[in-house]
C-alpha cells in the first residue's frame, strides 16, 4: 500500500545535494538534533498516522505473527525436548543404579563363596578334631590299661616275692 508523502517544509534536504560542497553548512538547518523542531514545522494529520500505521502493520504484522508461531512451535519442541531429556537421565540414573545393584550382586556373590569356603573349613577341622578326640580318647583308655596291667603285674610279684620270701618256722 503506497502512502503519498506531503511535500517537504523549506530548508529540508529530501536527497542528495549535488551542490553542497564538504565542509558548507546546510541552508535552513541548525546544529540542532534532526528531529527537533519537526513537529511544529509538519503538520500531522489523524488520517496520515491512522495509514501510516495501518501500512506498518500490514507490512509487519504477517511476518510478525509467522515469527510469533515459530517461537511458539519451538519453545513446544523445548519443552518435549526437556521432557525427553529427563526421562533419558532418569534412564541414564537407573542404568547406574542397575550396575551398582549388579556390582554389590557380584560382591555378594564373592563373599557368598568365601562364605562357603570357610563353612567347608571348619567342617574338615570339625571332623580331624573329632578323630582326634576319639583317637586321644583311645590312647588314654590303653594307657590306662597297660598302667593296669603293669600295676597289677607289680602285686603279683609283689605277692610272689612275698610267697618265695622264707619264713621263720615257728618253734615247738
């Protein structure tokens, strides 16, 4: 939509000036900033400003809705990539949990056989002290016995000497 542009107020350079030379000051300006004192040279009209602004909008609000969408569209696939992105280090944190239960597993496992090992020790040590009892218990039965036998070997004698000893007869 094309808007005709009123002419421009007396001492205002609408282009290119093919006559100034560098270093000329301009015919009709200040050293004041450009927009001073241009709202009271210009005349504005409700009309001009309403097309004006109804030019600018139509020109940018297109764009301006499609960017607005764009962002729209991806501030969503932010939010699913978060989501999605928790959820694989929720994963990732259960991995790492599934692999510490597996290491205290194969830990277990480990101490679970020494376990075993030791209880098959002390079993055989068990038995070996058992046999070693009975056999303790066995020599010291035979100890005795043969202590027995020696001692009732010394009565006999004993009582043999006593029977070969000679006796005084008696006198009649």
């Amino acid at each position: 939509m094309s808007v005709p542009e009123p002419p421009p107020p007396d001492g205002v350079l609408t282009g290119p000036s093919d006559s100034l030379e560098a270093g000329e000051p301009t015919p009709g300006l200040s050293d004041m900033s450009p927009d001073e004192g241009l709202i009271e040279d210009f005349p504005v009209e409700d009309r001009a400003v309403e097309h004006l602004v109804g030019g600018l909008l139509s020109h940018y609000l297109p764009d301006l809705q499609r960017s607005k969408r764009a962002l729209q569209e991806l501030t969503q696939n932010q939010v699913v990539l978060l989501d999605t992105l928790e959820q694989e280090i929720s994963k990732f944190k259960e991995c790492h949990s599934m692999l510490d239960i597996n290491a205290l597993f194969t830990e277990a496992k480990h101490y679970h056989a020494k376990l075993v090992n030791i209880r098959k020790e002390m079993l055989l040590l068990h038995e070996k002290t058992s046999k070693l009892k009975k056999r303790a218990l066995k020599l010291q039965q035979k100890r005795q016995r043969e202590e027995l036998e020696r001692e009732q070997q010394r009565e006999k004698e004993f009582e043999r000497e006593k029977q070969l000893t000679a006796k005084p007869a008696k006198r009649t």
